[in-house]
C-alpha cells in the first residue's frame, strides 16, 4: 500500500480516490438501472481481486531464487499483501451492499434531498470500510493510527467531491424522478428480480404439465390472430386435435402414465410446426394449432402431426393416435367462436369415423398443396 504525507495524516491515493470513485460508481449504476444490474460489476470487480490472490498465492508457494545484485525478494511483504487483499476484498463485497441498502433507507427520510442522501451513504460506508481495513493493517504491518484519520479525512473529502458530481449528473445528465425507496427486504428480492420476472413471463399464459399456451392465451391470442387475418386477407387456419382413447388410457394404465402421453404429445407438436405458429393446450387431452397457412397446407401439417404421433407410439406400450378437426378463417367465419366451432364439428366427424384421421372442407386440393409443403422442409419429421 502507497502513502503520502499530508497536512492532516497520511494517505493512500489509491483507497482515497479509486476506491471511493468505484463505490460511487456502482451506487450510481444501482439508481439508474437495479440492482440485478450493478451485480454484474461487483461480481467482476470480485473475481478480478481473486484472480490477483491466485497469483500471489502462487507465486508465495514458488521456490526464490536471488536476483544477480545479491537482493533477494521481500517474501514477508508479499504475505502481508496477500491477507490484505482477502480482507480488502470481503470489505470490498460488504461495502456494495452496504451502500445500497443505505442509500434505500435513508429514502425514507431523505426522499427530496437526493444530494444529502448520497453524502451521508457514501460517507458511512467509506468510514466503516477504513475502520476495517486499518484494523487489519494495523496487526499486520502496525501502521500508526495516523494513518487511519489521515485516511478518513481524505476519504470524506473525495465523499463530498463524488457525491457533488454523481448530483450534477443525475440533475442535469440523466433527469428523471427518482424511484420511490424500498425496504430492505425489497432490496435483495431485487437482486434477482430480472430473472425472476423473466421466467414469471415466460411462464405467464403456459400449462403447467406440458409447457403449452392455455386456453386463456388460446382465446385472447386466437382473437388476434383472426382480426389481422380478416385485416391482412392473409390465411389462418385452426387445427383442433385430440388424442384418441385417452380416457381409457387413463383407466388401464393411470394418469401418470397419461401425463406422460400429453407431455409426449405437446413435444411433437412443438417439433412439428412452423416458428410462426401457435400451440395450445385447450383442454385435458385436446390441443388447437393456429397457423399462418392455407386451408389444404394445414390439412397436410395435421396429416404430418397424426403420422408422427402414430410413428411415436413404436416405443410405447400401447398405440396413440390423434384425431384433427380443421377449419380456415373465411367470410362464414369470422370470429374465432366460429373458426372454433367448425373446426370441433369437424374434429367430431373424425372421431366418429372411426378416429385417427384428419377432417377439413370436403374436396381439399391436397396434393396442389404438398410441394409447397415440402420445399418449405415442414413436412413429415420437420
């Protein structure tokens, strides 16, 4: 550790200007992103000064060899650097927290005075962080209590100097309202409250057993998707599919055997389609699939669906087959209530024709349609 003599102690640069700057800094990163943001800088600035230990770690265990003037290195410095820098790194860990959760609780109090919130923060923490790394060094290398208030005494100077700046940038740079202050608590639910809210949303909308868009996503996203067809004169089209026997399934070999078919199901389906369409789980063993294709294109999708379910059933104990009704928005369907209702009717159909076929509008042209559906490499195994 450098010092220099100063009127009123003695002082390390380094810890009075780059350290306070860099608690500064990520107190700033904190107010204008989160706090799951300002943990990425700590966790670098953490592995940075571990890296540094390794090193001095493996150079301690390295045999010293005398330089060619007869000196030799200072071995007991390095050890003293070496337990210093692990203190200076734990202080360095507890000073970003500490940091924030003062600057939180001091919003309580000091909502309107951001300037006098910041300094006292900052100042806190800058003097609990010198009383803690003169402790250390003073056992370790017995440096005079000089140094502390020398240490201090600069530390509240670059305190009120970075408080001063960080004010004038927020006011003036990047002026916007200050968030409300949260409780402590809140403090470190914010630490992973992006990826929290990232999964919430991902989740938000999804059946819990096969990880399928619900109903209610079926209902309101079909909605959609029928008025930009009807807006766009683009073609949509609604595939109902249900599995076949399922209930007896159920019954001769449980339900968790029956989950497993659902969740199997639900797989194919999401190998199956296209990256534009949508698949819903809208009942206990039906699913629906809206896509962006003509009426025989998504005749020829469920005719790949129900082939590839068959093909599946190689591997399990007993056959599975699917059953599909499909319908395409038109001038007599222009809702989805209607698009729905057509399909089921034709879904019916299928199911009472003997099951595991494919039913849409009589007389499809399914074969004009095939190599299109084939160059597009959607096909059977796409």
């Amino acid at each position: 550790v450098f010092y220099v003599a100063l009127p009123f102690g003695m002082v390390s640069p380094g810890s009075a200007v780059l350290f306070s700057g860099k608690l500064v800094m990520l107190l700033l990163l904190y107010i204008k992103e989160d706090a799951a943001t300002v943990r990425q800088p700590i966790y670098g600035l953490l592995l940075g000064n571990a890296l540094m230990i390794g090193l001095v770690l493996v150079l301690r265990l390295h045999e010293l060899a005398a330089l060619p003037n007869g000196r030799r290195p200072d071995i007991g410095f390095i050890d003293q650097m070496g337990w210093l820098m692990v203190w200076g790194t734990t202080l360095l860990f507890l000073d970003a927290i500490l940091i924030i959760l003062l600057y939180e609780k001091l919003g309580r109090y000091l909502r309107k005075a951001l300037f006098s919130r910041i300094l006292i923060s900052v100042a806190c923490v800058l003097t609990f962080d010198q009383t803690g790394f003169f402790t250390a060094l003073h056992f370790v290398t017995g440096a005079p209590i000089a140094v502390f208030f020398g240490g201090w005494f600069a530390k509240m100077g670059a305190a009120l100097a970075y408080s001063i700046m960080l004010v004038a940038y927020i006011r003036w740079f990047e002026a916007r309202q200050i968030p409300a202050p949260r409780g402590l608590s809140d403090i470190f639910d914010t630490l992973t409250y992006r990826e929290r809210y990232e999964a919430l949303v991902e989740h938000v909308g999804r059946d819990g057993l096969t990880g399928l868009l619900h109903r209610g996503r079926f209902d309101s996203d079909g909605e959609a998707a029928v008025a930009a067809s009807l807006r766009t004169a683009k073609p949509l089209s609604l595939l109902v599919i249900d599995v076949d026997h399922f209930k007896s399934i159920n019954d001769r070999f449980g339900h968790a055997e029956g989950d497993k078919v659902l969740k199997s199901v639900a797989a194919l389906l999401g190998e199956i389609v296209g990256p534009e369409d949508q698949v819903f789980r809208i009942g206990g063993e039906e699913f629906a699939i809206l896509c962006s294709r003509s009426h025989s294109v998504a005749r020829l999708l469920g005719e790949s669906i129900r082939h590839a379910v068959k093909a599946s059933a190689n591997t399990s104990r007993f056959d599975i087959t699917v059953s599909a009704g499909i319908s395409t928005v038109s001038e007599t369907t222009r809702c989805l209530a209607d698009v729905f209702a057509l399909a089921d009717q034709r879904l019916y159909k299928a199911k009472s024709t003997g099951r595991d076929r494919v039913v849409g509008e009589p007389g499809g042209h399914e074969a004009d349609s095939l190599t299109a559906w084939t160059r597009s490499g959607r096909g059977i195994g796409a």
